[in-house]
C-alpha cells in the first residue's frame, strides 16, 4: 500500500508510529470469520481492547486522525472490524464529550473491550430528519421514563449500553431533545427485530415501552441533546470517511495486483492505456479523499470548535469516491469480481452502506452549500 501520506504535515511521528503499529496487528488479527456476525463483533471488540486500540475510541480528549489512521488501516483489512471499532467510538461519543465521571465508568469498560456500545438516533419516521424524533422521555418519580422506538441501530442486539435520544419537550422541534445512558439490560428495553443488510452487521430495530432510568442517566442537560448528537457527528463523520477511503486503498491495490498479473492479448492488461487511464482516475480519488478526511480531522485536532464543512466535505467525497474506485476494481476484475467472497465483491457490498449512514450523501451536500453560502453571506455583509 502506498504509505507516502504518512510524511504529510498533518501527521506527528506518534500518529506515524500508530498506524505502522495497527497495520503490522491487523496483518496477523484480521481478517476473522463473519460466519456468525454477532460473535465476530464480540470477538473483535475484545480484541481491538485487548491490542489497546480502544483506549482511541473515547477520552476526555479525542484525537480526530488517530481515530480516522485506525479507521482506514482496519477497513482496508477487515470492513467488520472497522465497524467494532467506531462504534465503541460514537456509540460512547456523548459519554465522551459530556458525560459525567460515574458516566465515564462505561468509558472505561468500552475502552477496555469489556463492554459493547450502540448510539441510538434513528428512527422508523425520521432518519437524516433528527428534528422529528417521537421517542418521549418524560419526568416521573425523581427520574425520567421513556417510550418509543428505535431503527438502524449499530450493534443493536448485542450492546450493552445504548446511547438513547428523546424528546423531552424544552423547546420544538430539534431543540427539545435529550440524550439517555441506557444499560440493556433495562426493563422495557426490547430488541423487536434484528435488521439483515447487503454487508451483514448487528442491526436492530428497538422499542422502549415504560423504560425507567435514573435521573443520573441524563447525559448533559436537558433540551442539548441535538447538540451533543451534533456536536458527536462533527467529530465522527470524518471517521467515515476514513473508512471508505480504507475501503479504496485495498480496492486500488487489489486492481493493480490484478492488472500486473493477468495478460490480454497478448500482454499485461497493465499496458493497455484505457486500464492506465482507469488506475489514473482511481489513485486521484484514493489522494483526494485522503487530503479531505485528514485535512478535517487535522482541523478538529489544532482547536476548531466546529468543522462541520469541512467533515461534510470529508465524508461526502470519500464515500462517493470509494463506491467509484471500488466498482471499476470490480470491472476490472470482470467475472471475478462479482464472484461471492472476493474481495472487491466484499468491498462492494461494503461501501454502500457508508453513503447513507451519519448524514447520507444528498444531507452532506446540503450541510455544505449552508455553509458556503452562510460565509459568502457574512463576507459580502461585512464588506458593506
């Protein structure tokens, strides 16, 4: 793989030496067995803590391109070890970020590969939509009691403790949210299905029918729970983009193994100028999606409040630009690549979902024309 970007500046020799180090433990840990899926994610977070990379998901202190370096490494060797990974991450993002120190003691079991988290947004009628959540959580009896249903959830079935979001009505709309800590065990808390999707992962549609929890259980105060899911996102979504552009980096390599090795008419599909122009075309968008995603977590990490341009940006390119590198991998491999178990046959099925999930692509274009727009607007206003 080509490890140049390692030597650009948004790089210190700690983030260096850390991805030499995953990449060096992926080679021996993964890929594992995704025959039964839920086991899998369980053997793989206990060993993504026992190697000590989890101690990256969560923190007082997040450290943007450790965690996206983390990201690219274990999905350009593993898509299911990527997703045990983040979402010890953003299932304890808003631990993390506002939890209270008998909070962080989850922290720490989610860190130590101990214990398996979920981050629980969406639901049946609202997806990138989060102003029109309906689960309700209302006082009663010194502590808060919820009702209502979850979709889509990461891990859902197999976590225990659930990041939850609900409407405690300060305000309308998005601005009367709160955020929930919900260990599963909880009475009323129900897996009502488990959700089968193209690249199998725990999902799970949830309900929660008089679920009780103590008043402690309230992450932050109540009404920010938009903000602090937010607030979580902005830090995450460039992660998302690491992800994918993992999951191009290995399709890019995959082809070029593939286009130096087989003959065609006569010589190496590598000499045919068409198969150069498609490599060309793959590599700018491996480069160019490698800049955006650690020019925004870089950005995160030197003390930007918000960057949510330029994650948007990130997540947007890098996902849409994996899913073009990785079907040209595909062709160029022809029959083979569409042979189940290959690997871009798996990284086909893989990159789809990463298109849709933490803001799909049509949410991030939207987040960025505001933004564009917004600046061009203050700009013109100030020079009036």
């Amino acid at each position: 793989m080509d490890r140049s970007f390692l030597d650009w500046p948004f790089f210190e020799d700690r983030h260096r030496e850390l991805a030499a180090g995953l990449d060096e433990w992926a080679r021996d840990a993964l890929p594992v067995d995704h025959g039964d899926v839920d086991a899998a994610c369980r053997g793989l977070v206990a060993a993504l803590g026992d190697g000590g990379w989890l101690r990256h998901s969560g923190g007082e202190k997040l450290d943007i391109r450790s965690l996206c370096l983390i990201r690219e490494t274990l999905a350009r060797h593993d898509g299911l070890a990527d997703f045990a990974f983040a979402m010890q991450g953003l299932g304890m993002g808003a631990v993390s970020l506002f939890g209270t120190p008998s909070q962080r003691e989850w922290l720490e079991r989610t860190r130590a590969g101990q214990a398996i988290s979920a981050f629980a947004l969406t639901e049946p009628g609202s997806g990138s939509d989060v102003a029109r959540t309906s689960t309700a959580a209302r006082r009663e009896g010194g502590g808060w009691v919820l009702d209502g249903e979850k979709t889509y959830i990461s891990n859902g079935g197999i976590a225990d403790i659930y990041v939850i979001f609900a409407r405690t009505g300060e305000a309308e709309g998005a601005k009367g949210l709160s955020a929930f800590l919900l260990p599963a065990d909880t009475p009323g808390l129900e897996v009502v299905s488990r959700i089968e999707v193209i690249a199998p992962h725990p999902l799970a549609h949830l309900r929660l029918d008089g679920v009780r929890l103590p008043e402690d259980a309230l992450i932050g105060e109540a009404g920010a729970g938009f903000r602090i899911a937010m607030t979580v996102l902005d830090h995450f979504r460039p992660t998302v983009g690491a992800a994918a552009l993992g999951f191009a980096r290995r399709a890019l390599d995959e082809a070029m193994a593939r286009i130096t090795e087989r003959q065609l008419f006569g010589a190496p599909m590598s000499e045919l100028q068409m198969v150069q122009g498609h490599i060309a075309d793959m590599a700018l968008k491996v480069d160019a999606s490698a800049l955006l995603v650690y020019r925004a977590a870089w950005a995160k990490d030197q003390g930007a409040a918000r960057i949510t341009r330029e994650a948007a940006m990130a997540k947007l390119h890098a996902t849409e630009a994996a899913q073009q590198v990785i079907d040209q991998a595909v062709q160029l491999f022809g029959g083979d690549g569409v042979r189940s178990g290959t690997p871009v046959e798996s990284l086909y099925r893989e990159i789809r979902a990463l298109r849709i999930y933490e803001g799909a692509s049509d949410v991030q274009k939207l987040i960025i024309a505001r933004a564009a727009l917004g600046d061009f607007l203050a700009d013109r206003d100030q020079a009036s």
